[in-house]
C-alpha cells in the first residue's frame, strides 16, 4: 500500500466517524431535550457537525486516485545502439520490435514451463525446438513458448544481442522463479543460432557471479547452449565450474551439474565423477531395482568425508520422497558415519535418536550397528 491510499483510508475513517458521532449527539438531544432545543441546537452547528466530514470524504476521494497512478516503467537495457540490419532471408520483413515483442511475451509468466505430460517430439520438431534429457518437459500448454523460442532461432545472429540484453535484464530485476527460467530457455536458444557473439554472451553468462539463487537456471540455459553451440573452447571452462565451482556458488553449481554433464557429453568430452553423479547413478539403480549399496560404498571412497555424506543424503531424501522412511533413516547414518559435523544439518534433523541420547558419533554408530549398517 503507498502513501496516498494509506491517507485515503484514514480521512474515509476520520469522515465516517465524525458523521456517527453528529448522529449520535443529535439521538441524544431528540431524546433528552425537547424538540424545539434539540432542533436550534443542529440548525445552528449543522455547518460543524456536517462539512468536516464531506471535506475528510473529498480529500480520502483524491487521495486514492493518487495512489492509482501508475508509476513511470523501469527504463529497459539498450541492447546496441545501432537497429538491427535488414539483410538475410528472414530479417529482409521483420522489424526489431518484432524481436521485441517476442522476447516479451517468452519473458512473461503467463507463458511458463508446465510440468505434466510431455509434448510429442513431432511437435517440438515442428517448431525446430529439441528436448535435453536433463531439461523440463514441455508440455501443450508450452506450445505457445516452444514456438516462439524457434521463431527467435529463425531470425538469424543479429538477433542475439537483443536476446543478451533481455536475458540480463532478467537477471537484474526480476523476482520470479518463472522468469529466471525462461531466461534460461533464450541461453539454448542462442546456442541453436549459434556464432562468435553466441559464443562470447554464452561464456559470459554461464560465469558472471551472482549471489541470486534463481540464477542458477541461466547459469544452467547457458551450459545447454553452449553444448548446442558446438564450440569445444566451452570445454574447459565446463569442465572446471564442475570440478570446481566459484566460491559462494556451490549451491548453484551443484544443482546444475546434470547440466554442465550432458553439454560436456555433446561437446565430445567425458564428464568428471563426481559425488553427486554418483549418487544419481545410483538412484537410477534404485528405481531399475538394482541398487548395490556395497558398490555406491566403494565408488564413494575416492572422496572427501563430506562428499560422502552429501552423496548418501541425496540418496536418503530418495527413498524419504518415496515413501521408504526405514531406508531412509539407515542412508542418514551412513551419511553421519561419514561426516559427523555438527554442521551437517539435514540428516540430523531427520534421524530418529532414541529419546535422551546425545548427538554424537557414539549414538550414531550405536543405532547404525541396531538397524544393520548397509556397506558391510
């Protein structure tokens, strides 16, 4: 609520209020004066007991019509200077707001991913648009996005500059998960453009720092594109953000490492092993229902104690998400027989001590050896 609507209401009430209170005292005196003293009495303060709440009511009434002024648009990033350059075959009758006004309406939550059943793959050819395995499934509702998304593709590399600016634009004010997301849909898009500049604003974003943490789906779009790219100088740079990700964005880097695997894949390169890789390997096992706890043991000990913790953590809100609260709670010790820190959060707050036992590796091992540990 501004300012304007605030004082709109406390004058409506002010008004309203001084109006109850003359009838009220004007009640009163019909009651307890006689008729002819009760009517001199309101004929001669009338303009007190009647104008201060007509002037309260007039003010509250131009006061909220302040408060529904629409406030001036934050000024949009100018992409280039210079307007795009009609040449080629599909730029020769298209305008730059065209561009524009499709970028707007893919930068919209109204035309958001939505999960569900997936889009055919006929459809998605239709419009020259592709499906990662590590991507959202598009779905009917998607139709409208996937098309204009191939529409931008068609356009041609005079468009990326204007994509770059759009999606940075996002990155720098928008608030919702939805938005972040699609802005990462223009990064694949770019790289199905492809070009020197694709290249360039792709490393770019998949780099720039950012302590938001719906960057994360950028930073992700980026990685795709740069795989769609083709250009093998992206190898390297992939390659290090998964072994090592900038520090303060671990978070961010772990989410999108199926990400940052699948475009090394298509760039021709193997994907490190990782921890995490591991441990979604194995919950590949569980759901073919062919998990060798014995196995994910022995994969998991070329790592740190506290990737080995994390690793049977994500395995542990596996089974938890799937209804199997008993493995679960025995994946949690293992994950506190591997890193029993008191910083590691998650499994001690799901583990079920026995009642007065401390939080220790003492009462973890205990209660490990009573419900069978899983690696012996």
């Amino acid at each position: 609520m501004n300012k304007w609507k605030a004082i709109a209401y406390f004058l409506f009430a002010v008004g309203l209020y001084w109006f109850i209170g003359c009838i009220a005292v004007t009640y009163l005196l019909i009651v307890t004066a006689p008729s002819s003293e009760a009517w001199s009495f309101w004929t001669a303060w009338i303009p007190v007991l009647t104008v201060p709440p007509v002037v309260l009511w007039y003010l509250g009434y131009r006061s909220l019509r302040k408060s529904r002024i629409t406030p001036l648009p934050a000024p949009m990033p100018v992409a280039e200077p210079r307007a795009l350059p009609r040449t080629g075959l599909h730029m020769e009758t298209v305008k730059e707001s065209s561009v524009s006004e499709i970028l707007d309406q893919i930068v919209n939550e109204d035309s958001g991913i939505v999960l569900g059943y997936r889009m055919p793959d006929e459809t998605l050819r239709k419009y020259g648009w592709h499906r990662f395995e590590s991507g959202y499934n598009y779905t009917d509702a998607s139709e409208h996005l996937v098309m204009n998304l191939g529409r931008l593709v068609q356009f041609g590399p005079e468009v990326v500059p204007v994509m770059a600016a759009k999606i940075q634009y996002v990155t720098r004010s928008a608030r919702s998960r939805m938005l972040f997301v699609n802005a990462g849909l223009l990064c694949e898009a770019i790289g199905k453009i492809g070009g020197e500049e694709a290249y360039r604003v792709l490393r770019s974003l998949f780099a720039q720092y950012s302590n938001v943490y719906e960057y994360q789906y950028v930073r992700g779009g980026a990685a795709l594109g740069l795989a769609l790219l083709g250009d093998k100088r992206a190898v390297q740079l992939l390659w290090e953000a998964r072994v090592n990700p900038p520090q303060d964005m671990e978070a961010q880097y772990g989410w999108i490492g199926r990400n940052i695997d699948e475009a090394l894949t298509r760039l021709g390169a193997e994907p490190p092993e990782t921890w995490d890789g591991v441990a979604v390997q194995f919950i590949s096992d569980v759901s073919s229902g062919t998990p060798d706890f014995k196995r994910l043991a022995k994969s998991l000990e070329k790592f740190s104690s506290e990737d080995r913790g994390a690793a049977w953590n994500t395995i542990a809100q596996e089974y938890w998400n799937r209804g199997e609260k008993v493995m679960a709670q025995r994946c949690w010790l293992e994950a506190l027989h591997n890193n029993p820190s008191p910083n590691f959060v998650t499994p001690w707050a799901y583990v079920e001590l026995p009642p007065g036992s401390s939080k220790d590796i003492a009462t973890v091992e205990k209660l490990r050896k009573e419900l069978g540990p899983l690696t012996e």
